[in-house]
C-alpha cells in the first residue's frame, strides 16, 4: 500500500464514521474495496450537489436583497 492510498484510508473512515456518521470503523473496515469506493464517490456527489444548491440559493439572496433597495 502506498503512502497516497494509506493517507485516503484514513481520510474515507474519518468521514464516514465521524464526520458524516454513516458507518461504525468496523462496519467501513469490514467492507470490500469496490463498496468503499462506492461509499466515497456517492457521498462527494452528495457535498457538490448540496454545495451548488447552496451556492444558487445565496445567488437568489442575494438578488432580493438588491431588488429592496
């Protein structure tokens, strides 16, 4: 195991077992590889989509802010 993919290990279990709290470590250290790319790949979808829903509500805000004035 490389350096790169040892330091993506802990960075994985990190966030789906404390930040995001979808797994226990034992749950994520007993899945296969395939499952935990899976895992991590859903989830980055999941940030970006709520990022964007983010990003074009504060646009939206933002323009209601400056039609008030």
């Amino acid at each position: 195991m490389s350096h790169g993919s040892l330091e993506n290990y802990y960075k994985s279990a990190f966030t789906l077992t404390h930040i995001h709290k979808m797994f226990s470590l034992t749950e994520y250290e007993n899945m296969i590889p395939f499952e935990k790319d899976l895992y991590v790949s859903l989830l980055t979808e999941h940030i970006e989509v709520q990022k964007e829903e983010m990003l074009q509500e504060q646009a939206k805000q933002e323009a209601l802010s400056r039609r008030r004035f």
